[in-house]
C-alpha cells in the first residue's frame, strides 16, 4: 500500500531536521518540536503559489527566501509546548499565522518576509476586543516570544 502524500511529507520534514523517527522516542519527546515543525512545513509549502494566485484580486507569491528564513526561525525557536499554528498566506505576499486558543483567544500574526517584522493581534472573541503590536522579527528570540505568549495565554484560559 502507497504511504499517503502528507505522511511522506511528515517524514521527510522530520527527517530534514535531523529528528530522530518517532517510533524511537517517547510521546512527550516526539511532539517537542511538532508545533515548529508543523509551521514550518506549512510554510515551506508556500513557495509553491504562483503569482496573482488569488481567485478575486491581485495578488503577490510569498518571496521564497523570505519563507525558508521564517521556516528555519519557527524550527530552531518556536517553543515545544506552544499551541501550534494554522498558516496560510495573503494576497500582498505576506504570510499569516492563527492560533485559536480556548474558546476565547485568538491569536493572529501576519509576518512581513521583506521587512521581517510582524503585526500581531489577540483577540478576545467574548468582549470582541483586540491587542495589536508591532514585533521585530530580525531580534534573536522573536518567534521564541510569540510562542511563550500563545503558552501564557492558552494557561491563563485555564
């Protein structure tokens, strides 16, 4: 029986970062890296949009050196016990990462691959509020601290 295509995918990402096959290590060992991993196999897979992609706008292709740098920056610094991320890109040729968290908070940063920056927003769906805040991301622990914040939050909710 064929492996399935995202299975392959699981295991030739695992085995590109040098992890060891998940049969050999524990269940807590074995989703330590997952949440970096899994953002940063999303993220790989952007470099594959064409030009003008989006159906009713013009629309910008994610620069693919923009997206392995931020590919590298979430597996090297993104937290093991951090939420993991939904990513996908936008029409302007930035890429944006969602966290829900809980049933309340929900996580939204949209990263500049030219100016490597990002502009994050938490949005507290019951008061229907939001935190926004500009985040430089060419600081050494950038992805690290968003990653501690989406764990400070997903604990607050509790």
């Amino acid at each position: 029986m064929p492996l399935h295509p995202q299975a392959k995918e699981v295991i030739e990402a695992t085995r590109a970062l040098g992890l060891p096959p998940n049969r050999t290590v524990s269940r807590t060992e074995a989703g330590a890296a997952a949440a970096g991993a899994q953002a940063a196999v999303q993220i790989r897979q952007l470099q594959a949009i064409p030009q003008d992609w989006h159906h009713d706008e013009p629309s910008s292709a994610p620069d693919p050196a923009g997206l392995e740098w931020l590919a590298v920056r979430f597996e090297q610094d993104y937290p093991a016990d951090a939420p993991a991320a939904y990513v996908f890109p936008d029409p302007e040729g930035t890429v944006t990462a969602l966290w829900k968290i809980g049933d309340e908070i929900q996580v939204e940063v949209e990263f500049n691959l030219s100016t490597r920056t990002a502009e994050r927003w938490i949005h507290h769906l019951s008061s229907l509020t939001a935190q926004h805040e500009i985040l430089d991301l060419k600081t050494p622990n950038a992805v690290r601290d968003i990653g501690a914040k989406n764990t400070e939050l997903a604990t607050a909710g509790r």
